[in-house]
C-alpha cells in the first residue's frame, strides 16, 4: 500500500501536469502547432535518439567507476539497471525511477541496496555540481537581447538558486562521508530521539549508505567520472541542435543548445507526473522564447523532443525485463520501500 507521502507526490504530480495541459490548450494555436510538426525533416530525429541512447550508455559506464568500490560491476549489468530505472521514471511518478536503477544493480549484483542507492545519490549530486558550472559558463557567454532581458535575468535568477541548492547539497555529502564532527553531532542528534530499535537499524542502514561514496577514495575514479561527465554535457547539448535543425532554425547560436538544455533540466525538477509532461515542455518553449521562437514552434519542438525522449529511455528498459524476466511491479514496489 502506498504511503501518504508517495499518495500526496503522486497527485501533486498529476495536478502539475493537468496546469500545464490546460494552460497550453488555452493558449495555443493547435493549427500552427500541426503546421509545424508536419514541416519538420524528421531526419534529423534519427542521430538526436542515436544521441539519447548513447547518454544513457555513457550513464551506465560512469556509474561502474561509482559502484566500483562496493564491488566491480559489468558495463552490461548497469545498463540493465540504468535502462530499467529510466523506463520507471517514463512511466511512474515522482523520480522513483533513481530508486528502481538502485534496486536493480544491488538484486543484480547481490550488494547492498542502502550502498546501491548512495552510489545514486552522489552521482546526482555530481551531475548538479557539473551543471553548476555549465550554467555558469553559459551565463558568462550568453546575453540576452533587450526585449527578453527580464525574462533572462528571471531564468538566470533560477539557475543560480539551482545551483547553489546543488553545491549544497554535494558539499553536505562529502562532510557526511569525511565523518565531519558537526555532520556526525547532528545526525547523533537526530537519531538520538528515536526508539532504539529504530535508530540502530537508521545506524546500519546510513553506514551502508555510506559506502556507495568510497569512489572519493579512489582517486583514480575520479579523473575518468569527470571525463565522462563532461562528455555527456556536450552531447546532451549537441543533441539539442539536432532538434533545431529538424525545425528549420539553423541560424540559432551553438550555445543556444546549452540555454535550452539549462532551461529544461530546471523545468524538470518540478514534480510531476510520469515522463516530465508538462514543465518539460513548458521549460522547452522558455528557453526557445529567449531566442524570438513563437509559442507554437516551442511546443512543436518541445512535443517532439518528449517523444524522442520517451521512446528511447523506456525502449531499452522493456527490452531488458524482457530478457532478464524481472517483474517491473516487483521492482516498483521494492524502491517505493526504499523511498518511504
């Protein structure tokens, strides 16, 4: 039985994409939006979903420097996990799909589930830490024109807030893993207050979960994540000319691949219900509205993009529980366990 706290995110979640929906058929021109979506050349959909396949390999490959110091992982056996947990966050709500990958690899592998998903955990707080430094560098080349200067200067607003929201939280991860008194004092604190039974088990389970950051230790881990990581950006942002291309707006700015990229990272951080629709959208046509597109383009684009994006992050997953003959309703309700 699901939670209050699962039942609450899973209509909130709904409710957000319902506003979305909504506010779309009210605003757009449906018209226009066939116009476009009949015009584009989907030939160039062809290397942008290459791409998306690809960013999910190079996920599963940084994953096992991660996973590495718990025990070795095959690249195969990650991106069976990576591919399972992305066909969850397609189809169920509320990111449980970062739950789904950690069970995965840990039923997979035989190793910790509390170890498996610390693995996760840092490695999103390593991805926001990146993207900080992306949305500084795009900041630092881009300018906005005169018309759309508050409307940048509200998007740049945003992203700072992100990403010291993630600098954070990837500073708060490291304190915890270096054993840093105050971090110590403070959990001490809070686990003090809990019956015993509870607080030994909370005890074990934080231990356990501390061991998915021992990638720190092994500095010869980190050189190839970095590498991996800034590869991933740069395809993430390469796949998002491929897009424009397909429209026709091949005199938009390279970085403008980046803007784009920013902004619909930022507009999926908002919970909604499965498969990001609605503020992935919606953050799709804000950025491109930085750049003169009309409304009606940004949502052809922006629909083509989430059906793209759909396809081949749930493709692999079904295909692998296929193969594996793992049931996904087991796998669901196992992260729903862990995330309560």
């Amino acid at each position: 039985m699901k939670s209050a706290k699962q039942r609450i995110g899973f209509w909130l979640g709904i409710s957000v994409t319902l506003f979305f929906v909504g506010w779309a058929l009210l605003k757009y021109d449906f018209d226009s939006v066939g116009t476009a979506l009949m015009k584009a050349n989907y030939w160039w959909v062809i290397p942008a979903a290459i791409s998306e396949f690809i960013l999910m390999y190079m996920r599963s490959v940084r994953w096992c420097y991660f996973l590495a110091p718990i025990k070795p992982v095959s690249i195969r056996n990650s991106f069976m996990a990576t591919s399972i947990g992305f066909l969850a966050n397609m189809v169920l709500p509320a990111r449980i799909g970062e739950f789904v990958r950690a069970f995965a690899i840990a039923k997979k592998e035989k190793i910790s589930r509390s170890a498996s998903l610390g693995t996760v955990v840092i490695e999103r707080a390593i991805d926001g830490f990146s993207f900080a430094i992306v949305i500084l560098i795009v900041f630092l080349t881009v300018d906005a024109t005169i018309e759309r200067a508050t409307y940048w200067e509200t998007l740049k607003t945003t992203a700072y807030m992100v990403s010291a929201f993630y600098i954070l939280v990837f500073t708060a991860l490291f304190l915890f893993h270096k054993r840093v008194k105050i971090v110590e004092w403070t959990i001490d604190l809070t686990l003090g207050v809990l019956p015993e039974n509870i607080s030994t088990i909370a005890r074990r389970l934080l231990e356990s979960f501390r061991s998915g950051f021992g990638f720190l230790e092994s500095g010869h881990h980190i050189p190839a994540i970095a590498l991996w990581t800034v590869a991933f950006w740069a395809i993430a942002g390469w796949r998002n000319i491929a897009f424009f291309y397909a429209f026709g707006l091949n005199d938009l700015p390279y970085v403008a691949m980046f803007v784009i990229l920013l902004a619909q990272v930022i507009g999926t951080m908002i919970p909604a219900a499965p498969g990001f629709v609605g503020p992935y959208h919606a953050a799709t046509i804000a950025g491109l509205a930085l750049y003169n597109i009309d409304s009606e383009l940004g949502l052809s684009i922006a629909i083509v993009m989430h059906v793209t994006m759909f396809i081949t992050n749930s493709l692999p997953g079904v295909v692998f529980l296929w193969l594996e003959k793992i049931s996904f309703t087991e796998i669901k309700h196992q992260a729903e366990e862990e995330q309560t």
